[in-house]
C-alpha cells in the first residue's frame, strides 16, 4: 500500500518556488519495541533539491524556462546529503499540480504532459542516486519541448525521494524543484465563476448580526496559471446596510484547475440579501503577463430576523396578557361593586 507525502511551503508560492520538507525523523529507541503492523519510521537521513549551475547550488528558488515548440533547453539540480551517512535516493520528474489545500505538488504517476518533456542526468543508474555523507552532486537537466506544444504553461517538477517499507507499507519522502515551463504563443490568461451561492444563520441575540456565507467555484480558463483572490459586496433591500469584505487569500490556480471557495459576511438579517462575489486574477511570483478583468457572480439569499421576530411575538404575546389581565380584573372589580351595591339595597 504505497504512500507518499510532498510538502510545499506556503511562504515561498508567491515567489514561484517550491520548496519540499525534509523528511527526517528519528529511529525508533531501542528500548521501544515497534506495535505489530505499524507503518515504518521516516529514514534518519536529510538531503536539499535546490537549482544549480556547472559548480553547485545557485541561489535561484526554481527553475524557470520559456521556449517555442521544438526547442530545448539545459539546467541542472544539486543534491545534497546532509546526513552523517551514505543514503540512496530517487530522481524522478513529474507534472506539477496544486493541490486540494492550494499547495503545489508534484504527481507520482507516469507524467503525460511538461514532467514527460524533463529528463534528468547523471544519476548512478535508472533514476537511482547513492549519496556519501554530505556530498553534494550536480545533475544535468534537458527540457526539450514537442514541437506541437501547445502554448502556455505546462507545469513540472524534479523530486528526489527516499523510501522506507515495513510490512507491505511503503512510506516515501520526497524533496524537489519546481519547474515554470511556458510555451511561447498566444498567452490566455482568464477566469471564470461557474458558481455562486449563499447562505444566511442568524444570530441568538437579536441585535446582533447573523453570519452570511458565499460559496463559490473559479475555474481557470486559460493556458497559463493565475493567482485568484475573491470578495463580497452584499446588502439588504434597496441597498440597506451595504458592506463588503477585503479581497482574501489568493489561491493558484494552474491552467484548467478548478477550486472552490468561501467568504463569510457579518450582516443584520433584513429578510432579503443580495450581492455580488468578485474574483480577482493575480499574477504569482515572478510571472509578467496581463491581467484579465476580474470575474463576477451575483447572489441572494433569504435573512429572516427569526430571534427579533421571536421577540416581537413574545412581546405581543406579554401585552395581550397585560391587556386580558387588566380587564379581567377591572371585571372582578365592577362585580365586587355590584354586589356591594346590591347588598346595600338588600340591608334597607
């Protein structure tokens, strides 16, 4: 049952780089003895992917290539072994994606689209790389692109992996290279909502605002990716109470990804509320491309004052008691009165 994990820090997809974690945990204690069937320890190894030139390391944060169709192009990756001992490792390209959490990753399977177009030198066999103690080893890149590539981007990756087993499990920690592969041609960046909706719960206290939630799905319609950051302008009635929200966290999206999203507004409930969610392209790290105009959506929803409305009831139901009290004891009164009166008679 293979499983494997690949970490992309947040911190640095604005810059266009992908950065994974080492994947480095310590062996179990030898006074600990192992529950039946657990998965395997991570391996006491640590080891760096970072771009590189002919002599080593760069200081570049990701590989970044623009070619026309039929061209190729030469890079190169160093690996390091940071551990105190030898270790064998993986070398493997792959297509990039973005994940359900909007980090980017690099897929495990047969690539098929710009991870196909990446071959990686200089490893000691088939994709296989043996490592010494902190040595550090510089592989040659070739990316030669088809010449019926479509333009656009065609993301990828270069990972270096390392596996450990147990029981029929297999555990493997990956650390890579992002790779910007766009093809020259005509650029198309766009967006699309495809849809939006709305939802509203009130609040306990009545003179508090209730929650109103818009969910929505962009989808990026173009062929290169874009950075997407949405808002809210909503409103009551004729325009009552309009409020709105800052633009939030801008999500990548790469060329025909689709991702959901969702926007909380604090609003009184004024029975009817309606609005508009307006998604914002980004251009992300590094990429220089023009904008397309932001995408929009309207919404309503109903907002019922159910806790004010509970409350004008309770206080119509209070006053009809009052005014049903008072009578009925104005009643008691003008009986007494009677009574007394007609006794008086009685006595003379």
């Amino acid at each position: 049952m293979p499983r494997s994990s690949f970490t992309f820090r947040a911190a640095l997809l604005a810059a266009g780089a992908l950065v994974f974690s080492l994947a480095a945990a310590p062996a179990a204690s030898a006074a600990e003895a192992p529950a039946p069937n657990a998965a395997p320890e991570a391996p006491a190894v640590e080891w760096s992917v970072v771009p590189a030139d002919a002599s080593g390391p760069d200081g570049r944060i990701s590989l970044r290539h623009e070619l026309e169709p039929g061209a190729s192009a030469g890079d190169a990756i160093a690996v390091t072994n940071l551990s105190a001992e030898a270790a064998d490792f993986t070398v493997a390209a792959g297509d990039g994606r973005v994940g359900a959490d909007g980090a980017f990753d690099v897929g495990t399977e047969t690539p098929e689209r710009g991870g196909a177009w990446v071959s990686v030198e200089g490893a000691d066999g088939e994709g296989a790389l043996t490592l010494a103690a902190g040595e550090t080893r510089v592989l040659p890149v070739t990316i030669a692109v088809p010449a019926d590539a479509t333009p656009g981007d065609h993301p990828a990756g270069i990972v270096v992996g390392r596996s450990a087993s147990d029981g029929g499990v297999t555990l493997t920690h990956r650390v890579g290279v992002r790779l910007h592969l766009q093809v020259a041609g005509e650029i198309e960046p766009a967006l699309r909502i495809d849809a939006a909706s709305a939802s509203y719960a009130a609040s306990w206290n009545p003179f508090s605002p209730g929650t109103l939630t818009v969910e929505y799905t962009v989808t990026n319609t173009g062929n290169v990716r874009l950075g997407a950051s949405g808002s809210v302008d909503a409103a009551g009635p004729l325009g009552m109470l309009r409020t709105g929200t800052e633009r939030g966290e801008t999500r990548e999206l790469l060329p025909g990804d689709t991702a959901t999203q969702r926007v909380e507004v604090g609003l009184l409930p004024l029975v009817l509320l309606a609005g508009e969610v307006i998604v914002t392209p980004v251009a992300l790290g590094d990429d220089r491309l023009a904008l397309p105009e932001a995408a929009s959506s309207g919404f309503s929803t109903l907002a019922m004052p159910w806790s004010v409305l509970v409350l004008v009831v309770l206080a119509v139901a209070a006053l009809v008691a009052a005014v049903i009290a008072v009578r009925a004891g104005r009643r008691r009164s003008q009986h007494r009165i009677e009574a007394a009166i007609a006794a008086d008679r009685a006595q003379r």
